[in-house]
C-alpha cells in the first residue's frame, strides 16, 4: 500500500525520493502516525514534500490512495441537530422571474433567521418542498436548498446559485491555488512587474564585471569584485478569496497566484473566505486546524508591504457590517472592522475583483467595501485593471 502511494506520487510529479520514503517507512514503524490516518497524514506530508508548492498534489494522491478512509472534520463542531439527508434530496429546482423574486420578503435580520431556523429543526419532522416555511427543497423558505431567498440559510445544495445565503450548514473543502499552474498569458506577468522596486541586498554572489576590469586595470593582476544580485526589493502581502462564488473565476486567480509568485520575490500570501476576520490560513485543506491569527500579521509585517486583495466581494451584507455575520463561523467582530484595520496600517493597499465592473453596483456588499477601503482602490482582473493597480501601489 505505501509502496503504491509512492509510486503514485512520483507519477503526479511530486519529487519524492527512496530516502524520504525510507524515512516514512521508518517513522511508521516507530509508531510516529500513532496508528491514525490524522497521524499518518501528517507523518507522510512533513516526510515527503520539501515544497508548499506541491501540497495540493500531495493532497490530492492521498486522498485517492486512501479513499475511502479520508478523515471528516465538522466545520461547525457537534450539531445539536441532524437534519434527514431526505429532506434535502433534489426532486427539483425552483426558477423564479425577477418581479417574483421582488415578492419575496426577507425575514428580518440575522438573528431573527437563525431563531427561526431552531424552531424550524425543533417542530419538522417530515421532508418538505416547494415551500416557504419549513427546511426542504426548491421552494421559497430561507432554510434548505434549490429554492430562492433573499435571506436564508442554505443547506445541502453543491452550490451556491443565487449569491444570496447568510450562513451555509455544509461541509466545505476548498483546494490550494497551484503555483505552478503554467501562465495562460504572458501579458499578466507583464503587468504586475509595473510593481518594481531593485535593489541589491544579501550576499555577494555575483560577478561585477566593471568593477573587475578597473580594479585589475588599477592593481595590475586579477582582481574579481563581486556584488549581491539585483533583485526586486518590493514586499508583497496577499490575501486570496477561496471557495463559494470564487470558484467560478479560479482559473483567472490561478494564472494571477503563478505569475505574482514568479515575479515577487518577496510574496506573502494567505487565503480567507468571502471578508477578512480573525484570523486565516495557507491551507485549505487544513484551514479549521492550521490557522494564522489576523492580529499576528497586522503585528509582524511591517506598513512598507504592499497589500493585494483578491476576491468578488460578492456575499451577504451581513457579512461586512455584523457581529457573528460570517457565513462559515461565529465573528465576534463584523468583517468591515478588521479591512479597515488593514487600511490603516497598509496605505498601499488595493482590491482586485474578478466580476466584472458593470456589476459592482447590483451588489451592496461590493459597494460597502468600497466605502471601507476606497473606490479607487477596487480594480477589475483584466490587464489594464491589473496595470492600474500596480500604478496604484507603485505611488
């Protein structure tokens, strides 16, 4: 079985070699994995990749060697409820026009749809659909799925369609961008290198070829100067959207994510999920486990980074403007407060958003982080889009 896992690996490209497999054959034996597939993951993964780049791979070879076995983390900890996967099984979708949509009203606020929905989960007992009360499908009730409304909580449903859920009782798995994606244009690198700054730092490990001309010239033999390599000197702190409605502009953010770690040598980046919060990660796969506090980042990387934001800025207003209005988990903090701490810190800061600009106004949470952290810093992710944004952090 390890063997194949090996085998496996090697055939997606991750370089593994036989002393590294030796040393995971050894640290099995040695009871390292405690005898868990948590442990095994871990063993396996601190023992067999040297590169970040290649956790993706990596992830992905082990869920398909181990299928089957893969561990189930809930997003939301221990449910009071179990909600009947019947209820929730698709017989249809409900496809409504954009006057009847108009129709539909909201329940309130936030808290009063999480209330509702207890009651709900409490008196239910049997599967319902097409209608606009109780948890079930293709109707026009806030809790189930493949229904519409304005406010709600989906449940069940592979994705989302209408953009419009306050919370998502689901299990999410979002995948790391893969940094060595190979750039679908070169024009995108073109770019981003308006974002540049040279410098020559470190040691000297490059030929002055000048300066050893005079200096031999001078002495009379050889005399080699050396000098650090030009490199450059702009520090880069990126926080990438992942999951939910960016799925449909992974493609685009892929081909940004390789060419900014191609041509930013001094590339920080990390992943959030609709709105920054207390905290975010550099894993998807582990991000409930493996998280960076928020606070640690404002705190280690200095103001002279400059900031790139990549997301849609598509979600509920909640969202930005409430406590506990994040989609995944309770905030004690709305989203808004903690961009407009990265504002004041950061005063080279700039969002690029993958939608296109002509729907930016049809969105309110769009325009309320533009009022946070200001419309002249949201740039489309079209070229001269991302030319303007780097003449923007340039300054």
């Amino acid at each position: 079985m390890f063997h194949s896992f090996f085998t496996e690996l090697r055939a997606a490209k991750v370089p593994v070699s036989i002393r590294e497999y030796l040393t995971l054959l050894e640290g099995v034996e040695k009871g390292v994995a405690h005898e868990s597939l948590d442990g095994f993951y871990y063993l396996s993964r601190t023992a067999l990749v040297k590169d970040e780049r290649n956790l993706d791979k990596f992830d992905q070879v082990f869920s398909h060697v181990f299928r089957g076995l893969d561990y189930v983390g809930d997003i939301f900890g221990e449910e009071e409820h179990q909600i009947p996967a019947d209820w929730l099984r698709k017989m249809a979708e409900l496809h409504l026009s954009p006057e009847e949509m108009a129709e539909i009203e909201k329940l309130g606020d936030l808290d009063k749809i999480m209330e509702a929905l207890k009651e709900r989960l409490e008196n239910q007992d049997k599967r319902h659909e097409g209608g606009n009360k109780n948890i079930g499908t293709a109707g026009r009730s806030p809790f189930g799925a493949y229904g519409y409304n304005p406010e709600g909580v989906r449940i069940g449903q592979k994705e989302g369609r209408h953009g419009k859920a306050v919370k998502v009782w689901d299990k999410r798995q979002f995948k790391n961008l893969d940094g060595d994606k190979e750039i679908g244009t070169r024009n995108i690198k073109v770019a981003l290198r308006r974002l540049r700054k040279f410098a020559r730092e470190g040691a000297a490990e490059e030929l002055d070829l000048n300066s050893t001309i005079k200096g031999t010239a001078k002495q009379g033999w050889l005399d080699i100067k050396m000098r650090p390599e030009r490199r450059n000197a702009v520090k880069v702190l990126a926080f990438f959207d992942i999951g939910g409605s960016m799925d449909a502009h992974i493609q685009q953010v892929e081909d940004l994510f390789s060419a900014a770690r191609s041509e930013f040598k001094r590339l920080e980046y990390f992943y959030f999920h609709n709105c920054l919060y207390e905290q975010v990660w550099t894993d998807n796969v582990r991000r409930m486990s493996e998280v960076t506090p928020t606070w640690d980042i404002l705190h280690k990387f200095a103001s002279d980074h400059r900031v790139v934001i990549v997301g849609d800025a598509a979600m509920s207003p909640y969202e930005v403007a409430v406590r506990g209005g994040s989609v995944e988990h309770w905030n004690d903090e709305p989203g808004g407060v903690w961009l407009k701490r990265l504002v004041d810190i950061y005063p080279h800061l700039v969002w690029i958003n993958p939608t296109s600009e002509k729907y930016w106004d049809y969105s309110q949470s769009t325009q309320m982080i533009q009022d946070i952290i200001g419309k002249d810093r949201m740039f489309p992710m079209t070229l001269s889009g991302l030319e303007d944004a780097m003449k923007e952090l340039a300054r």
